[in-house]
C-alpha cells in the first residue's frame, strides 16, 4: 500500500505466477479498474497515517510559527533582559570634556550604577557638582566623572611644586612605563596641579593636609592639567549623596568596549 498523503492507493494484486511482480509487459495489460482509492476514514481504527517530526507535511503556517517562536526566543528574551537591567540596575552615561584622559574620552558612553555602592580607592565615578556652571545651561550644576582619591577619614595633601599627592603621609606612586605615566597604579595624561590660589579647596593651596569628613570622598581627574576636581572650591570634599554612580562598563565606541 503506498502512501500518497490522505490518499492511499492499493496496488493491484500479485500474479499467479509465484507471488511475484508482473513484469514490464504484463503491467502494461494492468487495468485502470484494479486501482482501488482509500480514503483514511476507510481504515481501520489505529491504522490513522502520523506525520513524522521532522516531515514538512505540518500545515505551513504552523511550521511558520514554530520557526517564529524559535527565533524570537533566542533574540528577544536576551534584549528583555539587558533592557530590564539597564532600567533597574545600570544607567547610561556620556563623558563629556577631557579630564579623564588618557582613560576616558569624550562622548564615549559608559554604564555606571550606584547599587550597594561602597566607595574605593581608584574607582572612578559620576558625581553632581552642584557649584560647578554648566556650560550647557549656563546655571550651576553639572554631573562631572573623576577617580577616588580619598575616602572619609583619609588625610590628603598636595605638593603643587613637586606634583605629588600624599594620601595619609604617603606619596602616590609615580612611575613611567611604556611611554606612560602613571599614578597609583593607573594612567595618568598630566601632573599639573596649577589652579589659582583663590580657587584651591580649604588648605590644600598652603601645602596644608585636609582631613576627607565622613561621608565624603576626594576625587581627581586624570588630566589634571584641565580636571575641575576636588582641588577646586567649586568641588571639595563630594558628599556621597552626590555620587550618581561607579562607572563599570564602556559601552561606545564598540572597539574600546570593556569593563573600566
């Protein structure tokens, strides 16, 4: 019996002659009248013909939405989930300016999150300095993005003739390697610290130590040449309440993307 769909044909049945096939000649003389047409709703219960799993026999438009389920589980259920942790979990942010340079460069988008934030030394972070004029609005406020330096409690001076910062008596490590400098572990584009002297936080323009209060942090710009930081009065000591978040991930541009 061959299976034509829905449709099954009997053949006619074998000769006399030893069970076996007619041969070529003796098909020819086969009438059109042995053929005999049998529905499925002809054969007996259990004998129903089943598609097979991978047979693309199913009805095309329940092939199609198979396929579609398929494929926007792999797609969409991975962008949800980035989604939902953008919204609960990170916020977007984009640098602007060159104070973080060589680390940071301007217009690369960075994820940041404040989420059990405790902060640490070299973290580098998003702050609101409320005093700082906003180029953009021309009124006072501006989220700026800088490295922890101190934290509460720690005693910070710096040596503007020599260029150094001492962090509880002790010098940041200075050192040049591969063409580079670095501070403290880290790159580092310029040791300028010239700010006037009116416009130098607390003591810090005398050479005097300033004690971090709690709940406050002191952070510096990497480009210290240009960095509007905590050596300015327009910064200080930034309260935690002010710290928009820890920059974690470089998101753009796609070639530097990375964990900072």
């Amino acid at each position: 019996m061959k299976n034509n769909g829905d449709i099954f044909v009997k053949s006619p049945p074998a000769s006399d002659n030893g069970g076996d096939t007619p041969d070529d000649a003796d098909r020819s003389d086969v009438s059109s009248e042995t053929i005999q047409v049998v529905t499925t709703d002809d054969l007996p219960s259990g004998n129903t013909p089943l598609y097979a799993e991978d047979d693309f026999t199913l009805p095309r438009i329940e092939y199609i939405l198979q396929n579609l389920t398929d494929w926007l589980g792999v797609v969409l259920v991975p962008f949800i989930c980035v989604t939902l942790a953008f919204v609960f979990l990170f916020r977007e942010t984009v640098v602007s300016g060159d104070s973080m340079l060589p680390t940071l460069e301007d217009k690369q988008m960075l994820a940041i999150s404040d989420l059990f934030y405790d902060p640490a030394y070299n973290d580098i972070v998003v702050v609101w300095a409320e005093d700082v004029m906003n180029s953009r609005t021309g009124t006072r406020g501006e989220p700026i993005i800088k490295r922890v330096v101190g934290v509460a409690g720690d005693r910070i001076r710096i040596d503007f003739k020599e260029e150094v910062v001492y962090r509880n008596g002790v010098a940041l490590k200075k050192e040049f390697l591969d063409g580079s400098w670095y501070e403290d572990g880290h790159l580092v584009r310029d040791f300028h610290y010239g700010i006037a002297d009116n416009q130098i936080y607390g003591t810090l323009f005398e050479g005097g130590e300033e004690i971090i209060p709690e709940g406050c942090i002191f952070v510096l710009g990497d480009n210290r040449g240009v960095s509007k930081d905590s050596r300015s009065v327009e910064v200080g000591m930034v309260d935690m309440r002010m710290v928009v978040g820890k920059a974690l991930f470089r998101i753009r541009p796609f070639d530097k993307m990375g964990i900072l």
